[in-house]
C-alpha cells in the first residue's frame, strides 16, 4: 500500500508534463525527475496548491501561469564569459587550431545552445573578433543562439545589459564592444548582425550544421542520462570533422571516445574525430559500353543475373516505388518476416514490417524527402522463436534525373553484437555506477548552486526595487511636502485677496447704493448688471428682479425704446451721450421728466452706464449750483481788488 502510495506523485508528474508537453510544445520529459519536480513543487507552494493535478487545474485556468511556470524551472543563471579560466583555455588554444583547420574563405559556423539571454553568444563573437579582428569576423563568423525560453531570447535580442552584467569583461573590451545607451550598454551593432538567436529544442528541432565549433555549457546537466545521450548523438551529427564541443564544467562524455578526443578534461572541451554521421550517396546509372550494341537477349540475362543477386543476399531487404509499392523482396526477408512474392507489389504500408519492428512509413518519407539514408540502430524484434535485433537502413535512390525513383531497406541482424555490447555494458556498469552517481551528486550540487545563485540574484534585484521605491517614495513625499507649502502660501493669498476684493466690492456697492440719481450698469448684451437703490426708488423694481434681465424688455415707467438710440450711439462712438429728456412716469405713478445720460462701461467692451434722475430735481440743483457760484464770485472779486490796492 505505501508502495503505491510513493508512486501515485510520479505518475501525477509524468501526467502533468504530458499536460505541458501537449498543450504548450515544451517537452520536460527528458528532465532529471529530482530537479523538475524541485522546480515544479517550488511553484505550486508559492501559489498554496497541494498536488500535480490541482496545479494542472489551475494551468487549464489560467494560461498567464504557464509562463511563470517555464520561467521557474528554466533556469537562466549566466554571465559574460562565465569560467574565464575555460575561455582563457578557449581563446589561447583552441580558436588558434580552429582557425588553421579553416580555410581564408570558409565560413565559421559556430553554435551556443542554451545560451538563456545571450551573454554568453556575445562572449563568443567579442572572442573571436579578438583572434581574428573585427572586419574579418564580420565577413567570416556566423553565431547562432538557440534556447527554449522565448523571454530569455528577447532579453538577447536586444543586446542590452546593464553595467553589472559587463562587470567581468576587462575595461578596453568593455569600451570596444559596448556603447552607452541611456543606463544600460548596447552591444557593437555591426557584431551584433552575426549573432543570431531563434528558439530551439536540442532534442528533437531540426539542428544547425557544418559546425566548427559548439558550446552547450551547463544546460546538459539537467536531462537524464537517456536524453542526454540522444542530445550528444545530436551534436556529433552537427559538428564538422575536428569540430570543437566546449561543455560546462559539470558535464561529461562517459562513452563517446570512439567519436571525440578530450582536449582538455580540466575546460571539458572536446574534438569530433573524422567520420561521417550518415553520408549518403547516390545511384550511378548504368550505361552502355562504348562500342557494343545493345542486345535484348544480354540485357534480359543481365537483368535475370541482377535479380538472383539481389534475392540471394544474406541480408533480408526490400525496394519501394516513388509511390511506396513493394517491387522487390530477396529471398532472406521473405524467410524472416513471413513475407511471399504475392506481396511484391502491394503498398508498403499494408504489411506488418511498414511499423513493427519500428515505423518505418515515416522514416521513408523523411529519407525522400531530405534525400539522405537514415538508419535505425538495434530495433528489436519479437517472435515466437525470440528476440532479434536489426540494424534498419532506409537509403533513397535518385534516377538520373535527379528526382526520387525508388527505396532500398535493408535489414542488418545484428543480435549476436547486441547481445555482446548487452553483455559488456552490464560489466561495466559496476564501474559505471559509483562514477555516475558521484557525477548525478556533482550535477545536483551544481543545479543547487545555479538555484541558489538564482535566488540571491532575484533578492538583489527585489532589494534594488525595493530600494528604488523607497527613494521614489521620499522624493514624493519631500514633493507634496514643497506642494503644500506652496498650496499654503496660495491659499493665504488667495484669502488675502478676497479679503480685498470683499472691502471692494463693499465699498463700491455703497459708493453705488449712495447715488441719489439711479444708476444701471449693462453688458454687452444689454443685460442689466447693476441696479442701484435711486434706480428701485425712482422705477419702483427691486434689484433682484431686474438683474440678469433684458433692459429694453423690462416694464416700468420710463420708455426703454426712447434710450435705445442713446444706448447705440454711446456704444458705437465710446464716448457719453446726454442727457436726453423723456416723458417718463416714476413708481408712485406721477409724470416726470426723466434726464438720461449715457456713458461707456471700460469694464465691458460694449456695456453702457445709465444715469437717470427726475429733471425738476436736477434744474432744483442746477439752480442752487448757480446761486452758490453767484455768492462765491463778489467775493473773489472783493478779493482781487484788495489785492490790487
């Protein structure tokens, strides 16, 4: 019970990355399942959730937390020629071997996979325009960065990075290959066109060929054992002959010395030895003899001969038309795969051999199609009398046309070589175990410390925001502090001047409330604006009625339509007018004569002041201004002639 227990979690796991891998392209299936699941369970206590299958539930949710999810388990600790020791070694011994190797012409492919934000594809361009100059690099020098996370490739894209990133370059090359760009430094523009990055999965995408050099640093580390041998198939296939492949320095190749010399265990860097991957080759038609004739009894017999040839032969194979029909079967392969000459002629994929012992349908259409053998290793092969295995070659002909005619597969028994290297590999898997469990120790220190260096790296960049925020913070507060104070000084101000404006307005009401005669102030629209209290008195309308209103369309006793003109020509000459008489009628509804006089308001472009008063009032003061002027003049002159005597 507690066995099935333990292993409910890793069937959950293996479910949610199906999940992942289906969903989102993103194969962790490879991954050492002690990391992954560290990573994974890192996550999903952050969010509080208890299982795989809860956490698949939120993923199903909540598509933004796939992101965070890659982010969290790939893990982009790098740095500017990260190990200088290993570049030191890359630089003085290697690129010089590299480079004799290569021809003035040729082009020097180079590969950094994984390379996460790019600074480690920069240190290879700044390493080789460094050994062969900055020009020659630009003509000559291809990079490629590839990893499986699209943020990190953005990041590289840019090539921007701040000062802390290129603190481990040395001063002058800082200064060569980086220009300041605002906080941050952008990498030489012209280098940068020979850098290319792209997203790329090292164990299944297409790769990236003819290769002189390959650096996959660190990145290894974090598959099986399995994944990691398909993925160094890979780069064996990728490299050129005498190609370099410079590893991380927690990485190894435990069986490949049949393929690639150590160069220098201490920098794990490592040279392909000479020797086609798959070379495929191509059919040779046959011709005619120069000077024979052509006989048909001789070519039939020839084709009689070829025939017996091709079905004698030890090894069991099998052709295929450009459409997939079977038009051969030798003698072997019918024998061992329960074939007959009745099949010769059916389509290949109606026969049990097209996907057992492996799918070979696939495997056809890839050769035709990229016009190379492709062969598959120890495929294995039940039957009732045991186990076999296979060696299976899928070589595409080409007619002389150049276009695809035919499809040989052939079938190599190689049981007894199988069951020989089954054999070796369980001795030495003895010898095997202690090294690799130290190694899987080595390697999980190593993804520890890359952790670790993650996290204090992300608590640096959290104290630099908090820090920052914090600065953000007093300089905001030191702001509103200077912004009330100056709210303050406006606001006292403000109460100082409507004080003033108050006493005024106060004292400009009474100046306008004293005036015996009515005054009444229009704007430009012949609104009235001020309404005096000679003006209720003398009309009997109370000043609330009357502002705001239409003069001309007010009623009471004076004939507005009589002041319109006066009201006109004021306005039209912006000079007073007046005073002009009108028959008027007051407010107790006695007839008088009202004297209007009508001057320009400076206040308003367009407003008239109006001064009206009773006209027997006004002669009564004309007549006492005319007496007191009488008075006062006997005794000016009484005053000259004393002065005179």
């Amino acid at each position: 019970m507690s066995d099935a227990l333990d292993a409910e979690p890793d069937d959950e796991l293996e479910e949610l990355l199906g999940f992942l891998r289906d969903a989102r392209g993103f194969d962790f299936t490879g991954y050492k399942r002690s990391s992954l699941a560290r990573r994974i369970r890192k996550r999903m206590s952050d969010l509080d959730v208890g299982s795989y299958a809860d956490y698949r539930d939120r993923l199903e949710t909540n598509t933004a937390e796939f992101n965070v999810l890659f982010n969290t388990i790939l893990i982009n600790v790098t740095a500017m020629f990260r190990d200088a020791d290993a570049w030191n070694t890359l630089s003085r011994e290697i690129l010089p071997e590299l480079l004799a190797h290569a021809s003035p012409d040729d082009e020097i492919r180079v590969w950094s996979a994984g390379c996460s934000t790019g600074e480690e594809a920069y240190s290879l361009a700044v390493t080789f325009a460094e050994a062969l100059g900055l020009q020659e690099t630009l003509d000559r020098v291809k990079i490629y960065g590839t990893d499986v996370d699209e943020e990190a490739l953005r990041t590289a894209r840019t090539g921007l990075y701040p000062a802390k990133v290129l603190e481990p370059l040395a001063p002058e090359l800082r200064h060569r290959y980086f220009e300041p760009d605002g906080i941050q430094y952008s990498f030489h523009p012209d280098l940068r066109r020979r850098v290319i990055f792209g997203r790329h999965d090292v164990t299944r995408d297409a790769l990236i060929s003819r290769l002189r050099l390959l650096v996959c640093r660190n990145t290894l580390m974090y598959f099986n054992v399995e994944a990691q041998t398909q993925i160094v198939d890979r780069f064996h296939f990728a490299l050129r002959d005498e190609g370099f492949l410079f590893l991380g320095k927690a990485e190894m190749l435990l069986n490949d010395g049949d393929r690639f010399d150590v160069v220098t265990m201490r920098q794990r860097i490592f040279r392909r030895r000479p020797g086609e991957a798959a070379p495929p080759y191509p059919i040779t038609p046959l011709h005619v003899r120069p000077g024979f004739g052509f006989d048909t009894r001789a070519a039939v017999r020839r084709r009689q001969l070829r025939d017996l040839v091709l079905d004698s032969a030890p090894a069991p194979a099998l052709a295929l038309d450009e459409h997939g029909l079977v038009i051969l079967i030798n003698n072997s392969a019918r024998t061992q795969f329960a074939l007959s000459t009745n099949d010769v002629g059916r389509p290949f994929q109606d026969l049990e051999l097209s996907y057992r012992p492996v799918e070979l349908r696939s495997l056809i259409e890839q050769a035709s199609r990229e016009r190379r053998t492709l062969r598959v290793t120890s495929a294995e092969r039940r039957t009732h009398d045991g186990t076999r295995y296979y060696d299976i070659t899928v070589h595409p002909l080409t007619g002389s046309d150049g276009l695809p005619a035919a499809t040989n597969i052939t079938f190599t028994d190689v049981t007894l070589a199988t069951e020989l290297r089954t054999e070796i590999k369980r001795v030495r898997e003895d010898l095997e175990t202690a090294y690799e469990e130290l190694q899987s120790t080595n390697e999980e220190l190593e993804t520890t410390n890359e952790e670790l260096q993650s996290s204090i790296e992300e608590l640096e960049t959290t104290n630099e925001e908090l820090q920052s925020t914090n600065e953000e913070l007093e300089t905001t507060n030191a702001e509103l502090r200077a912004g009330n104070e100056e709210l303050g000084a406006v606001n006292e101000e403000t109460r100082i001047r409507t004080e003033e404006l108050d006493e005024a307005r106060a004292f400009l009401e009474a100046v306008v409330g004293s005036i015996a005669a009515g005054v009444v102030v229009l704007d430009e629209d012949m609104r009235v604006r001020c309404w005096n209290r000679g003006a209720a008195g003398l009309w009997g309308l109370r000043s609330d009625e009357t502002l705001g209103e239409d003069f001309f369309h007010l009623d009471f006793g004076l004939p507005v339509g009589k002041v319109h003109a006066v009201v006109r020509e004021c306005v039209d000459t912006n000079e007073p007018c007046g005073p002009v008489n009108i028959p008027s009628v007051n407010r107790i509804g006695r007839s008088i004569t009202c004297a209007v006089v009508c001057t320009p308001f400076d206040g308003h472009n367009g407003g008239v002041v109006l001064l009206m008063e009773e006209q027997q009032e006004r002669q009564g003061q004309q007549e006492q201004q005319e007496q007191q002027e009488q008075q006062e003049r006997p005794a000016e002159e009484q005053g000259v002639t004393d002065s005179g005597g």
